[in-house]
C-alpha cells in the first residue's frame, strides 16, 4: 500500500535527547507527525525514531522521504 500524503511540507517537533517517538508511516494519522494507530489493517507500521539531541526536527509529512523519519526535501515534488 502507498501511503497517504499527509502535507506538503515538514512538521517541526522539539524533540528531547533520548526520547523516541513513532512516525506515522501510513500518513492516516491524525496526530502528525506521529503515530496513533489509523495504520492497522494498511500493511504500514510506524516507524521508531530516538532523539540523540535535543532541539528542533523536521520530520516528514509527505511520506516520500528517503531519509525516514526526517524530511529531505521530497515534497516538493511529491
């Protein structure tokens, strides 16, 4: 299954050094960029991602990105 584009540009997190959080693989989340569970059933699972520092990231919405969970600039032509 493809994902679904869940936006056209990266979602901006304050993440915290050693936390790990759930990128939403599927795109059906309504929590983005995070995972709540809407992939059940999609063949999609969500993805683990641990901060090693703190401060900001761009996590991915259109679900294109090579570099999962971390936006590469794949929108702007998805």
């Amino acid at each position: 299954m493809e994902p679904v584009v869940a936006g056209r540009k990266p979602i901006p997190v304050e993440v915290e050094a050693g936390k790990t959080y759930w990128w939403c693989s599927c795109g059906k989340s309504a929590k983005q960029p995070f995972c709540d569970g809407s992939h059940k059933g999609s063949g999609l699972s969500p993805q683990s991602w641990t901060a090693a520092e703190s401060g900001t990231q761009w996590f991915c919405a259109c679900k294109k990105t090579a570099g999962q969970p971390m936006c590469d600039g794949s929108h702007k032509t998805a």
